[in-house]
C-alpha cells in the first residue's frame, strides 16, 4: 500500500518546529525524524497524519553529549547507529552498546533514532526498555516552553505517551551508573531483526558480598515496559547465584499481564519472560 496523502514541513529551527505543531497540532501533525517505524505504519495505513513535520534539518537535534554530572543527553536526532560503539567509558555506554545490536538491522540503525522509538513507545521496542529500566528523564517541547516526564510516566498505554500533539520529544537524559554496576540484556525473537517477543534488561551492584541497588525490567511482553519491583525486592541482600537468579526470574514472569495473540498465548510469554530475566541475570 502507499500513504495517504498528506502536507511535507521541513523545519530549520526548534522555533519553526514548535510553531508548525502548533498551527497543525489538530489535523494529526507528525514528526519525521528517522522515520523508520512511522513511515512502514503510514504505508499500511496504520497512520495517516495530514502534516509531516520533518526535523532533520535543525543542527542542535544532532547533538549527543555528556555534562559535568554524567547525565547522558540524547537528543532528537541523534541515530541508532551512534551506539555502536560506547559513548562514555563507564558502563552506561557498554549497556547502550549492548542493546543496540539487537535493534533490527544495521541500515535502520543508520536513519531510526532513540528519541523517534521512545516517542513511537512500540512494547516490543528495545530503547523504550531501557529508559523504563534506568529511570530516564525525557523532555518535550512546545510553543509553551519545555517539561521533563520520568520515564515511569511517559509510557501510558500500547504505543501511547505523555506527549501532547503539540510537543515533539526534545531529549532524554539518563543518569549515568556506578562503575561497579554489572549489567545483562536478553532478547528473544523468531529471526534476527525481527520484533521482540520477550527482552529484559537488568543491572545491580554486588556489595559485601550480596546485590545491591537492582534493577529488574521487562518489555515486549506487556502493552508497556517497566521494572518489576517485586523481582527486585527478591534480589536485594542476596548472594548473586542461581538460586537467587531463578526466584527472581519466577516472581518477574507471575507479575506480567501478557500481551497476547493467535500464535502466543499468555503462558508462551510468560515463559519467555523468566527465561529471559533469568538469562539476563546470569550474563550480569
């Protein structure tokens, strides 16, 4: 199929940007950025905006950096593929460059962006996972000025966000780890690239001997991902190991509502979502 039809915008400045929401917020205006999960929805008729505001044009939207307290500041059109390698030496940037390996296939890393995936909020998406996981902080801006949303609030049901049809997502900040942290991602599909069935993504310290500071999430297997704090609760002051791995893994897969469909019922995911957090674990 083809798109629909519908009015091309390019902006050149954050102010041009702002004022073209504005004017078309009401007739389903959307950012262009990457466009590599907007565009397939817009072929297949799954969207069908009448305003395509495109913001590749604007310089400042390209910057990727990190401030004197460590933040990571990932702006809107910074692309998958910067990742490939760490962006900072700590293990935030190995975790990132973990991750994005498993972001379909190199030449839509090359043009998709973290900021278009968060914005999209596919469950399947892995950046999405991992702004849930790490707390991170996302900015939107409007005509009206800018506003930050947790990362725990930002996800509001399957493929919707906080974002108002007059706001493009700025940034995302995420906070940067302790260098002791110790990380595991684990994603599941049927072929490389493909979407995720299942993932999970985990990150905790070892201190006197026993985990610290957990952090158990889930995606794909819900409308939205997040942490699991009862996975978490059963980690905390616990030698690592198996035992504790598996409890931990047992008490993420009971606590998922499931997404399910014709080929994978809720059981089939949930399985899935204890082996993966289990495996997740064991690779940390």
């Amino acid at each position: 199929m083809k798109a629909s039809a519908f009015e091309y915008h390019a902006a050149r400045s954050l102010s041009g940007a702002t004022e073209l929401l504005a004017r078309y917020s009401t007739e389903d205006a959307r950012i262009l950025a990457g466009g590599q999960s907007l565009v397939p929805a817009m072929a297949l008729r799954v969207a069908s905006p009448a305003h395509l505001i495109d913001i590749n044009g604007i310089d400042e939207l390209q910057r990727l950096t990190a401030d004197r307290d460590g933040y990571l500041t990932v702006r809107a059109c910074v692309r998958h593929a910067a990742f490939e390698r760490p962006v900072e030496p700590g293990p935030l940037g190995a975790l990132l460059a973990r991750v994005v390996r498993y972001i379909a296939h190199y030449p839509i890393r090359t043009r998709g962006t973290m900021c278009g995936s968060l914005a999209h909020a596919d469950p399947a998406s892995e950046w999405c996972l991992v702004a849930a996981t790490l707390d991170a902080e996302l900015t939107a801006l409007s005509r009206r000025g800018t506003r930050t949303i947790p990362a725990r609030d930002w996800f509001q049901g399957l493929m919707t966000t906080a974002l108002k049809p007059d706001e493009l997502l700025l940034e995302v900040r995420f906070k940067p780890l302790p260098e002791d942290t110790l990380f595991g991602f684990q994603e599941f599909s049927r072929r490389a690239g493909d979407f995720a069935l299942a993932m999970a993504l985990v990150t905790f310290r070892v201190q006197a001997g026993v985990i610290a500071e957990p952090r158990v999430g889930v995606g794909a297997v819900e409308a939205t991902p997040r942490r699991i704090a009862a996975a978490e609760d059963a980690l905390r002051g616990r030698k690592p190991g198996r035992d504790a791995y598996a409890e931990a893994a047992k008490i993420a897969a009971e606590a998922i509502d499931p997404l399910t469909d014709a080929r994978y019922d809720a059981a089939y995911r949930r399985d899935l979502t204890r082996t993966m957090v289990r495996r997740a674990l064991e690779q940390a």
